[in-house]
C-alpha cells in the first residue's frame, strides 16, 4: 500500500520562514555594525566640538556650531531610514503608487535645496506601479545622493521611465564621479562584514523597498552614475499609498 501526502504548502511556509529568518539576520548584522563604527564616529566628531566650544568662552567661532549641527543632523537622518528599514522587514504589504506624482514632488523639493544642479523630467505621463508604500524614500534617496555628490562643473540629474513589458523603469542619470563599487557589491552580495563595510543606510534604504516591492535594483556606475529601479505595473486591484498610509496610523516615518 502506497500512501501520497501533498507538502508543497508546508515546503513554501518553510521556505519563507527561512527567507524571513535570513532577512531578520542581515538587518541585526547591518545595525550591530552601522552602530558600532558609523554613530560612534560621529559622536566623537560632537564630543570634540563641544569640548572646544566649552573652552573658547565668548571667542567661539561660527563654524564650531554648525558642525554640531551638521553632525546631529545626520545622525537623526541616520535614525530615521534604520527604523524604516525595520518597518520594510516586517511588511508585505503593497500600494498602487503613481511615479510620475510621486517623481515631481520630490523633484521641486530638490529644485529648491540645489538650485546648483540642473533636473531634467517628462512629467506628463501618469505611471502607475505597485510598491510598498515606502517608494518616496526609496526614489528620493537616489535622488539625493544624485544631486547632493555631484562634483561636475554643471551638475546634472535626468530622470527617465522606461515602459519594459509588464514592467515600468525608472532611471536616474547624474554626471557626478560615481557609486563607488563596494557600495555596489555590498548590496550585491546582501551582507555587511569587516572587510565589506557600506558607508551608510540610504542604499540599504532602497534595497530593501525595491526587495519588497517585488523590483529590482541596478546600477551602471562607469561614466557618472545610472540607477535603474523596475517595478511591475499596478492592475487596479491594489489600494493606494496614501489610504495604505491612513490605514496604518500614519506610522511611516518620512
């Protein structure tokens, strides 16, 4: 007598058990070490500034106390994208976003705080994608350090979407030096060690949106810097990014 059981639903309840498991452990080894180097410098830099500020008296200089705030900027810049990270692993949760809204509003905030840096968008095209709620971040981080890092002479910033199949793309082009490639193989390799050290969340960041939007992630890094993100196209059945944002308590931090 044969007798036949269908597993294939405990192997899948198994398999994401452990893919959760694995991504729970990246997050705890990127924190521990982010922690330990990354803040603890940055610490350092305001203790030191504050010593020196305690001892000058009236003969404080100006840029003594915008390097405390520079400093404790960035580490509150730093807090916020580790507990969105933390929210990404803990969701599966998707939206219908529209790039080009999306897009366009993080492009006139852009304007605005470099005005330097010359931005390049065809805004009249709804595209309309499904992502976690979190895609602003994730398209404002690139954005960011595309605008923020660009050293050229006349610093650029395009944006393209790109229609591929089911699929939409995104591509954000700058003429400025360039991801360095460790960055690029930190993220490839999914693991945050001694030797393979990231410099910072923001990758990280967007990494972990495009992973649990169900994207991809690319980078062409010979000549400036391409980003490529693809999403698949939204088919009406998923609920907004804003309603997905109501429903949850406004509980996303920016």
């Amino acid at each position: 007598m044969l007798v036949c059981r269908d597993i294939t639903e405990q192997r899948e309840q198994e398999r994401e058990l452990r893919r959760r498991e694995e991504e729970l452990e990246l997050l705890k080894n990127l924190q521990s070490r982010f922690l330990r180097h990354n803040l603890r410098n940055e610490l350092n830099v305001v203790r030191a500034n504050a010593e020196l500020l305690a001892d000058m008296d009236d003969r404080v200089e100006r840029e003594r106390y915008e390097t405390i705030v520079r400093k404790t900027d960035q580490i509150l810049e730093w807090s916020t994208k580790a507990r969105t990270i933390e929210q990404l692993v803990e969701t599966d949760r998707r939206v219908t976003c529209d790039l080009t809204d999306e897009l366009t509003t993080l492009l006139d905030g852009l304007r605005e705080e470099f005005p330097e840096v010359t931005f390049e968008f065809d805004e009249n095209a709804s595209r309309e994608v499904v992502a976690v709620a979190q895609i602003d971040r994730a398209l404002g981080n690139v954005l960011d350090n595309a605008a923020r890092y660009n050293t050229a002479e006349n610093p650029r910033v395009r944006v393209d979407i790109e229609s591929v199949g089911e699929q939409l793309q995104v591509h954000i082009t700058d003429n400025g030096p360039g991801i360095d490639a460790h960055e690029i193989e930190t993220l490839r390799d999914r693991e945050e060690t001694q030797l393979q050290h990231g410099t910072g969340l923001g990758l990280w960041l967007v990494y972990w949106v495009m992973d649990k939007s169900g994207g991809d992630l690319a980078f062409d890094a010979d000549d400036g810097t391409t980003v490529t993100l693809t999403f698949d196209r939204a088919v009406g059945d998923e609920i907004s990014s804003e309603a997905a944002l109501t429903a949850d308590g406004g509980a996303t931090e920016n």
